[in-house]
C-alpha cells in the first residue's frame, strides 16, 4: 500500500501515481485527496507496479494501466510430491534400488506387503504414506512413462496427461536441481514435480485459519479506522453549480474515455484468466534457462513485456483522447520513457517479490507463513521510501519558494498540529494541465505536494487544496492505509496458498516453486486487484470525504470550497454524474457535486451562509 493520497478530484496525473494511489502489489492510498476520476485511469508517471492492468484503489483503469495486484503473492498449497513409475519397477527418480525391499517414498506403489515408513503394511499397488526410511530427503522421479502425472489428491492423473520430465529411473537427489530442504524438511526437485505428504490437510486447515484471523483483523482495522458516517447531505445536483457546456464536455469526455477504459478492463480480466486456467504462463517462461531464481526474473519480464505489449494500443488510444481534450502536454517520446520506466519499476518490485516467494516455497512447507511476513513488511518499507526513491525518477521536486503562500500553509499546519518540514512543488506542468496535490509517505518521510498547475488557482483554493490533505496526515491515512494494505498483501500470501493447489493442475505447472509458475502467481495477484477494488473505493471515498469535512472545518470557509471544487472539476474534466457500475469500479473519491452538497450541509450545521 504505498501511500498517496492525492487531492484532485479528477486528474488525470501526470507526473505523478494516476488517482495517487499505488499499487505495487502494495498498494494503496486512497485515490487522492481531491480528485479522481476515469481520467486517471491513463497511467502516470510513477504508477505503482502490479501485473497486468492495476485498477488501483479508486483510480480509474486506464488503457495501459496494469492490474495491480493489491495483494502480494501467496502461497502454494501443496508440497512437491513425486509421481508413480511402472508397477513393480524401482522407485522412479532415485537411480538406483531404495535399498532391500524398503518403503517406496510418497506416490510410488509400494511394493507387495511391504512396510510403509510409519510401520503399516501397504497393499499392494497402493501408494504408501510416508517418505523414505533413510530419510535423505531424495526427490523420487516422475511419472509413469507415457502417462499423466499423478496429483497429490489420492493418485489421480493430472489433467495435462502428459507424462512428467523425468521417466523413471531418471530422478537425482535434491542436491541436484532441487535443494534440500532445511531443518530436514522436504525438497523440491522439478522433475520430481509435488509430493504428497503426510500432514497436508493439517497445513491447509493452519492456512485456513491463518487467513480467517487475517480478515477478522483487517475488518476491524477497516471499521476503526473508516468513518462511515460524517453529514446527512442532499442528492447532489450538477445543473446547479455547473453550466450546460460543462456538463455537455464532461459527458463527452467520459463518452471518448469509456470504450478505451473497459476494453482495458476486459483484456485485464482475459490476461489474468488465461495465465490462470491455461498453460498459457507456463508456455511463455518454458524456454527460458538457468538457474531457477534466474528464470524467475526472466519470467517475470516476459510476462510483463507481453501484457505491456498487448496494452500499448489502448495506452496510445487514451493518450490521444488526453491530448483532444487539453489534459495531455506530452510528446510521444516522454509518454514512452515515462511507460517504459513504470514498466521498470514494476517488474523489478515483482521480480523481487517472486524469487523470496519461490526461494521460501522450495525450503519450507509451511512457506506461507514467512512470507504473509514478508509481504507485511515490503508493503510498509515501499510506504516508506516510495516518495525518496521512485517518485523522483518521474518528478523533480522543489521546495515551494519563499511568499505569502507557503508562510499561510504551514501556519496552517502549525495550527493544525501536523508537523510539517516542508511543502514541496512537482513539475506536473510538462505532463499535463490537471490540477492535484497529494500526501505520501509517513513520519521522516511524510510530504505534501502540489502540482505546479495548481499555484496557477486562487491563493484561497490553494490552502483549501492543502487543508484536505492536512486532514489525511492528521488521521494517519497513509499509516492506517499502509497498515491495511500490508495486512491485505499477507491475506493474499495464504489465500494463494490455499488457491494455488486446485489452480496449478490446468496450468502445467508442477507447484509454485517451479519457476514456470510465475505467470499464474501474477494472474492469481491480478484478478485479487480486481475483486478487492471495489471494496477499497469504498473505503476510499469515506476517507476522503473525512479529509473534505476536515478542510472545512479548518478554513471554515464553504464559499471557497465550493469554488475549488468547480475549479477542479472543470480543468479536469471530472465526470459530474458516474453511472453505477463506474462508480463502483473506479471511483475512489465522491464526485464533485456530492462534495459541493457536503459544503452547503456543513453550512447550514455551522450557521455559515449556504455559498
């Protein structure tokens, strides 16, 4: 969840994370402290890595964007288990005899009344429960030659039905090409594929309690730290406050910008399907070679080159429709760098994410475990540094200049009792012409910004502007939203491993610690964005509508933010009236005549004159 929280109300950034939130997998502010609208659905600048086509929290998916995976990879259900080679035949994988007459190891047939490892006398042709007396942790062979792979589920094919990588007789020892595991734990080996072990069940059941305390958890976090209920306020009425020729352009704009948008949506949810229910991503990475934390990054960036490659039309698409409409100042070769880098950026946080995942599910069964932790604790470091280390590689940043300005905003800030060390400027200007400001980051790293575009405004707006985003870091937004998003990245660590098993039989991968694995992990990451989406716009538009009522009551001035809000909504283009299904995939803020009637309530509350 790295954090931004962005002013807005519809911008289609530039220069900075469209909406303001990122999604690295990581994920997630809460779309912007003043705007938010289908136009951010063209990706910026510095947007937060995830695969696919992030609908990120409250922004609106743009052609090109990726699907951020608001949740961090999880977990493969299964343990390596080895297949079944010829009846009667040695023990497929070992290469040699598994000693005078011992047990078979997990998925072999154990031989005619012959003990299994935990003392029982299996039947014969059935396989035996335990791994090898030795306990030597071998990875046993394959599957039967010319036939299907046997599963971990009770011996059935796999539905690939097509034979294992090693025929038996072929298999080696983990210290091979699978490694031993550590405190004597089982190994993976890929041409072993996974091992049916003992125990299995009694991992799920773990998992599956992990992940209901999980949730218990981040709905309370959600219920404390969410207020669901600020001002009783009216319908909202754009006739009212906008003219006719306003209203006409922002229905042509949403008009221009909704066929590219939910073509963008669709490919998403294709993408992300075939790499989860085909073999789609394990034909993409098969040919790649090396070692396999090598093949891990490869298959990384072949994945994300091919859905890049497939989303640029619709990118270029949305741009042009950016530029029609006076919202795009960019050439075609900064829209490129700016595409390339957040490709960049995306790819190496994935990267990084896959090959822990991997490395842990190759050691330990109960992998899932460490890496709920380690998604927990990526999500709140990227919090952290995001605003010192990736934000400058698509902004400069530069202290507001001495004025009468920055003196009223940290006055302001001072008089709200949030430290605040500085107020910096980003260059928004040579991307667009949108208006937005955003926090991001927490404690030493916590910063406001505003666009350049937005010193153009009124001064009174201006400190209106910066008051909203006065309230976040008052409410520790971006620490609750961090807190949230790291909790959802651990959820996803064990929901993975609980969809991973079922998963991975029609998509020709043996487990997730095959690097072939790759494609489904970032397709099982992308359809989480999808389905979690809606619920954090939900939480999104309440927290930004706090941050409303907080500039409100820190100004006291509703005249002026009624204008502000006219203001943005006119230079963005915000759409004024989002349909349902819009506002329920996109909108991460309220739109702008909801938060016009929020002003005229709080007015009539406080005894102010009803601007």
């Amino acid at each position: 969840m790295s954090e931004r929280q962005e002013t807005d109300d519809s911008a289609p950034e530039a220069g900075t994370p469209a909406g303001g939130d990122r999604a690295d997998g990581l994920e997630q502010g809460h779309g912007g402290t003043m705007a938010a609208t289908k136009d951010d659905d063209h990706q910026g600048p510095g947007d937060a890595p995830g695969f696919g086509g992030d609908p990120r929290p409250g922004d609106h998916l743009r052609p090109g964007d990726r699907l951020q995976p608001g949740v961090l990879p999880a977990a493969d259900a299964k343990r390596p288990s080895s297949t079944d080679g010829p009846s009667g035949a040695e023990p497929a994988g070992t290469g040699e005899r598994a000693g005078t007459e011992q047990p078979t190891v997990t998925g072999d047939r154990a031989r005619t009344a012959q003990p299994t490892q935990d003392g029982d006398r299996a039947e014969q042709g059935d396989p035996a429960e335990g791994d090898r007396a030795e306990g030597d942790n071998r990875a046993v062979g394959s599957d039967r030659a010319g036939g299907g792979e046997r599963t971990a589920e009770g011996g059935e094919r796999a539905e690939s039905g097509e034979p294992g990588e090693g025929a038996a007789g072929e298999g080696r020892r983990t210290d091979g090409s699978g490694d031993r595991a550590v405190s004597g734990g089982p190994a993976y080996d890929e041409k072993a594929g996974p091992r049916h072990l003992p125990g299995d069940a009694r991992l799920r059941r773990q998992a599956a309690l992990a992940l209901a305390a999980l949730a218990a958890v981040i709905l309370a976090v959600v219920a404390f730290s969410t207020p669901w209920h600020l001002l009783d306020t009216g319908p909202p009425d754009p006739a009212r406050d906008f003219r006719a020729a306003e209203i006409a352009r922002s229905q042509a704009f949403d008009a221009a910008t909704s066929l590219p948008s939910y073509i963008a949506l669709a490919l998403s949810v294709l993408l992300a399907a075939l790499l989860v229910a085909t073999p789609l991503g394990a034909r993409l990475t098969a040919w790649l070679r090396g070692p396999w934390w090598l093949r891990v990054i490869l298959g990384v960036v072949v994945v994300v080159a091919v859905t890049e490659a497939i989303r640029w039309p619709l990118g270029m698409w949305f741009e042009t429709v950016m530029r029609e409409y006076g919202l795009s100042t960019q050439g075609w070769a900064s829209w490129t760098g700016d595409r390339l880098k957040n490709a960049g950026v995306e790819t190496f946080l994935l990267a990084l994410m896959l090959v822990v995942l991997v490395a842990l599910a190759r050691r330990l069964r109960r992998w899932w475990i460490p890496a709920a932790v380690g998604a927990f604790m990526l999500t709140v470091a990227a919090s952290f540094v995001y605003p010192v280390v990736f934000e400058p590689m698509f902004n400069d940043f530069t202290p507001m200049r001495e004025g009468s300005l920055r003196t009223n905003l940290l006055a302001m800030a001072e008089r709200d009792g949030v430290p605040v060390e500085d107020v910096l400027v980003a260059d928004a200007s040579r991307r667009t012409t949108a208006l937005n400001a955003y926090v991001s980051g927490f404690g030493a790293t916590r910063r406001i910004v505003v666009f350049d575009t937005l010193l153009r405004a009124p001064q009174p707006e201006v400190e209106l502007v910066v008051a909203h985003e006065l309230g976040h870091a008052k409410r520790d937004d971006v620490l609750y939203g961090t807190l949230i998003g790291g909790l959802g990245s651990a959820l996803g660590a064990v929901l993975l491993f609980l969809v991973f098993g079922p998963v991975r039989r029609r998509t020709g991968v043996t487990s997730i610690a095959d690097p072939r694995a790759v494609g489904v992990v970032m397709g099982l990451m992308s359809l989480g964005s999808l389905l979690f989406g809606p619920a954090q716009n939900v939480v999104s538009r309440r927290i930004e509508a706090r941050a409303d009522f907080h500039s409100l009551e820190l100004t006291r001035d509703p005249a002026t933010f009624v204008a502000m809000q006219k203001h943005l909504a006119a230079v963005n283009i915000s759409d004024l009236s989002p349909d349902a299904v819009e506002y329920v995939l996109y909108a991460s803020h309220p739109s702008g005549p909801e938060r016009i009637a929020m002003a005229r309530s709080w007015a009539r509350l406080n005894g102010v004159p009803v601007p």
